[in-house]
C-alpha cells in the first residue's frame, strides 16, 4: 500500500500562479505542444543537483531540449543485458525515436556524486563501497576518472578535474552505442561535452582537438 500524501499547500500555490499567468498568456503554444508532439532539436543530461537549471542557463522554452537528469550526469557503457537502464534508455529514445541533431553531457561544479566518487576511491568513505549503496555502484562509472587525476596535487583540484572527467567518460560511453555511433559518423548528430561552474555562472566546453575545456 502507497503512503503518498497530498502535496504541499505552497506548491499548490506556486502552480495555481503558474495557470493563471505563464499558462494562461501562452495557452496557445502549450495546446499546439500538446497537439503536435515535442521535436526538441537537442538533447541534454546533466545532474540531478537542484543548482543546475540547464533551460534557465540556455533560455530554452518547453518543447526545446529533451533532459535526462541523474547522479553527477553520468552515461553508462552500452551494456544490452536485458535489465533496466534509465540513461540507456533515454539516449535510445532521444537518438532513434526524436532524432535530435545534438546530444549534450553536461557537468558542473561542487558537484555531489563526484566528490563522494573521490571520497570513496581514495579510501574516505567506505560506506560507498558497499555494496548496497546504490550511489556507489552508480559512481563506479568513474572510477577510470579517478585514476587519472589522483595524482594530481591538492584534493580539490582532483575533484575539479574529476568533474571534468565525468563528462569526458560520459563521452567515451555515448560513441559504445552502436545506433549513435552510426548517426554521428554519418553527420546527422553531434556530441558535445560542457561544464558550468554554478558561482561565477560560466560556461566551458570540451575541445577534442586541445584535450582540454575552454570557456564560452
């Protein structure tokens, strides 16, 4: 038996405002969304973390982007088991089903899940290895990433880097699926890797051919 219960008095009012302004001046773009179905142009996942608002930071309306949120913005390897995927899912649907022209991972700073990844690959937080803890077993997805930055001097510069690194395996992961491999040789889509640093609200993207993240 479900225990859910009736939702709290003050999001009632904060969607009552809603329908009575931004609904009700655009009443008709929300029943041609309705009507005709989403066509967003790009995809994009990102973290779960409540800081990171991606269709605020791009000005994007309903309609424009097809998100994917989860644990430090990570996509797991191509892995047709048979069991459930989330994130496999989503980028299956995004990719064969909507067709979208551009797929972006992006990451951010302070993030959560990565520094309880560092935490738990240099030995701080045992709790994450059990394996019981889901959030550990999902940030085994980057313990490559650790690898590569755990010699880097100064523990926060690791997890900065570590940061970054979460996109570039999300990457790496995205070109393991066979059908979005084929789109982005053939040119009809592109990957794209960024991270947004929420305090001085920049932006950097990945360029391939530096190795590196520039900022915008």
């Amino acid at each position: 038996m479900h225990r859910a219960k009736p939702l709290p008095s003050l999001l009632v009012q904060r969607y009552h405002g809603w329908k009575a302004t931004t609904y009700t001046e655009n009443k008709s773009w929300y029943k041609r969304l309705a009507d005709e179905g989403q066509r967003p142009k790009t995809m994009i996942i990102s973290c779960c973390d409540s800081r990171v608002h991606v269709t605020s930071l791009f000005g994007a309306d309903q309609g424009e982007f097809f998100i994917h949120r989860n644990i430090a913005n990570l996509v797991p390897p191509y892995e047709p088991d048979g069991n459930q995927h989330g994130t496999s899912a989503a980028v299956e649907y995004a990719v064969t089903a909507l067709k979208v022209a551009h797929l972006i991972v992006m990451g951010h700073s302070s993030c959560g899940g990565v520094a309880g990844c560092h935490a738990m690959c240099s030995g701080q937080a045992p709790e994450l290895d059990e394996k019981s803890s889901f959030v550990g077993r999902w940030m085994d997805l980057l313990r490559p990433g650790y690898e590569r930055v755990k010699d880097i001097e100064g523990e926060q510069a690791q997890r900065d880097a570590l940061e970054r690194q979460a996109v570039l395996i999300s990457l790496e992961n995205l070109m393991t699926f066979p059908f979005l491999r084929d789109r982005v040789e053939s040119g009809d889509l592109s990957v794209h890797g960024l991270w947004h640093d929420i305090g001085n609200g920049t932006l950097e993207q990945y360029l391939p051919s530096e190795d590196s993240f520039a900022a915008i």
